[in-house]
C-alpha cells in the first residue's frame, strides 16, 4: 500500500479465534486498519492448524492473519488485562467472540472497556448472540448453515441436506461483522460515543436466502431441494461438454431464456405459453434441460462458450480453484495477489474484495507467526523491556 486506505487510522484488536471474527478483522486490514490480534500465549488460534501446512507452517492462518500484527495475552490474568485496558484506551474496535460471559468475568466487558475508551466499537461475534436460550451454547457456522434453512434446500430432490464443503455462514457472518463495525463507526461520527455490535452467526444467512420467511408467512410455501435447477426459472443447471468439463448456465431473464433455446435449436419452445415466465419454464425443466444437455454434451467446452458469447447467453465455466487461478478475466481484476512472507517465501492468495478508486486496499503482508509483534507493540504501549520482561515472566505474554 504506497498511499493511506480508506481506514487508515483505524485501530482493531482482534480477540477473536478461528474464522467469522478474524476474517472480519482482516477485511478490515486490508483497506488500511492497524490490525492487532491478540492469542493466547500457549493456545494459538486453531486457525494456525486447520487443514494443509508447508514445512509446519499453517496456510489458512497466512489467508487469514495477512495485514495483521500479531501478540500474546493471557487476558484471564491481571498483567494481560491491564496491557489490553491499556490498548483499548488507542484503540477504535474490539472484535471478540467468546461465549456470553467470558469478558465479563475476567473483568473486561462492556463496562470496564467503554469507561477507558468511550468511543469504542466492540463486536461481539457468537454463533447464538448475547441472549437467548441457546445464546451459552457453542456455535459454529456448521450450525448456522442447518439452522437458518440453507442446508435445507441445498441437493438433490430425493438426498439428504448438503451443507457446504467450507465456511459459508462464518464467511457471511464476518462479512456482516464488517459491515455492522463501519455503521457502528458512522453512528459515532455522529454521536461521538461507541456502542456494542451483537452479531449472531445463525443470523445473517437467514437474509442471503431471501424471501423464505415472507412465502412461508404468506402462502404456506416451503422451499424444496431442486438440485442445481430452480423453481423460479429454466433452464438452469450445470451440463457436462463432450471433452468431459462442465458449464453453467443460467436464464434468470427472459430474453437469455430465449435465445439459449435458439442456440441449441428448440425454437419452437419459446412460442409456448408457458415458456413466457420462469415459473412456466420451470415446469417444463426436464424437456428444457434435455435440450439444453444433448446439445452441450455435442461440442467441446470451448465451442460451447464460443457459441453461447455470440448468442448473448449467459453461460460459465465450472472452475476448480486452478482454473480460477488462470482465468483471464480474473487476471484482468487482479483478482489474485502475489505476497512476500518471511516463512514460506511468495505466496498467491485471493486479492482484496472490491476496488476504490481513490483508497485502494491492499495485501501488505500474510499471517505472522504467532506472536511476533508482542515486544514491539508493548513497547509502543511505553512498556519498558523490564515490564515486558515480567510479564512474561509471569505468564501473562
């Protein structure tokens, strides 16, 4: 980043572990925020260790720990809760996501947080929120996933619910989580106080899946499994090439519905009454999808995007992440980035989620090791190396 972000200024301790509050701590970084996450000094986030390593070194945790500084603290003791008072007090957001209570006993909730910095946003990521019946349980976005009705509607007609193969609800969730810190930010702007954000991880996909809740209040409805096709129009579907790849396509609006059927030469389909609105056409998906599927399954993956680009029809590819990694389109937005890491040398990994055109955000540097920034950012505090030394010494870094 050679110029401010757009958040330059802004200071977030990250107390969160594993992904949902992390991940909107990053998202943060990556627009200019000084990230701090705070482990525990003998318990990292499990983060570090979740799925495939290279020479030890965890690379979820480089995804999700970039644009961060990292230290420890054992908060649970008197020398780690008076260095994150001390923190807090320059500090604008705390996203935290233990179980309801678990600040408060260590004597770091809202009240002793907000009486050393008033204007401080805490973000309070759990999977059940702060209250409720189930607000003590633990949560994770799994849970979510089944609860909210995702999982559900997800597969085939005649199979059990699918639930996604990775962290869906928790990527939403810190999504929300982002979005839910810079409201909270505005509102201060106008207020001058801060205040508490309370972000349930089972809540924010009950929005992404739409009007469910308003068809079932309605009329009764309940949405089904359908697979890859919709209830709401056709053809839609994926369909395999006949080199052995797979396309998507998609006629969400009617014009592309009826050119597709053009192209793969069943005409005579559009002049149907039924085929002018996607319910109609959803109807009859099996003899779209046929179609649709004989005439792919003729022609190589290339032809067939060719001939769907010069028909105006909506068509993808279905990529594996390689695919995705050489795509032309996804090069041309810079969609992935290359980052030095003092570890693993250069690592390739997803760019920043949108462009600004005045205050670009930016990669600056992968996820460090764990607390490699404790000395530096204690000392930035005014800790002398003695302090730091005792407190170490006690176990509270």
């Amino acid at each position: 980043m050679t110029h401010p972000g757009a958040l330059d200024g802004l200071r977030v301790l990250d107390l969160a572990t594993l992904f949902a509050g992390p991940l909107a701590a990053t998202l943060l970084g990556d627009f200019g925020a000084e990230v701090i996450k705070v482990e525990h000094p003998r318990r990292p986030d499990p983060s570090r260790g979740h799925g495939p390593s290279k020479d030890g070194v965890g690379l979820w945790w480089k995804l999700l720990g970039r644009n961060k500084r990292t230290i420890t603290l054992d908060l649970s003791t008197d020398g780690g809760r008076d260095v994150l008072l001390r923190l807090v007090a320059e500090s604008d957001v705390v996203v935290e996501n233990f179980r309801p209570g678990t600040l408060e006993r260590w004597r770091l909730g809202w009240d002793e947080l907000s009486a050393v910095n008033p204007r401080l946003v805490l973000a309070r990521v759990t999977g059940f929120g702060q209250f409720g019946p189930s607000a003590r349980r633990p949560g994770f976005g799994t849970l979510a996933e089944a609860m909210s009705g995702f999982a559900a509607v997800t597969g085939e007609p005649d199979g059990p619910p699918t639930l996604p193969p990775f962290g869906l609800a928790d990527s939403i969730a810190a999504l929300s989580t982002a979005y839910a810190v810079l409201t909270a930010l505005a509102g201060r702007d106008r207020t001058g106080a801060g205040q508490v954000v309370d972000l349930a991880i089972i809540e924010p996909m009950l929005t992404v899946l739409g009007p469910q809740a308003l068809w079932y209040d309605q009329l009764g409805y309940l949405q089904q499994r359908t697979g890859n096709r919709s209830a709401n129009n056709a053809p839609r579907n994926t369909y395999r090439t006949a080199d052995g790849t797979w396309v998507a396509v998609s006629t969400s609006a009617q014009s592309v519905a009826e050119r597709v059927m053009r192209l793969v030469g069943r005409p005579d389909v559009v002049t149907q009454e039924w085929f002018a609105t996607g319910a109609g056409r959803a109807r009859h998906a099996d003899e779209l999808d046929a179609a649709v599927a004989a005439w792919i399954g003729e022609r190589t993956r290339a032809e067939v995007l060719s001939a769907f680009e010069k028909a105006e029809a909506a068509i993808a590819p279905v990529y594996d992440i390689r695919d995705a990694m050489a795509d032309e389109q996804y090069r041309a937005l810079g969609s992935f980035t290359r980052v030095e890491d003092e570890e693993l040398g250069t690592l390739t990994m997803q760019n920043v989620l949108f462009r600004l055109s005045g205050t670009p955000g930016a990669v600056r540097w992968a996820g460090r090791p764990h607390g490699a920034d404790t000395d530096e950012v204690l000392t930035g505090l005014g800790l002398s190396g003695e302090e730091i030394g005792a407190l170490r010494d006690q176990g509270a870094l």
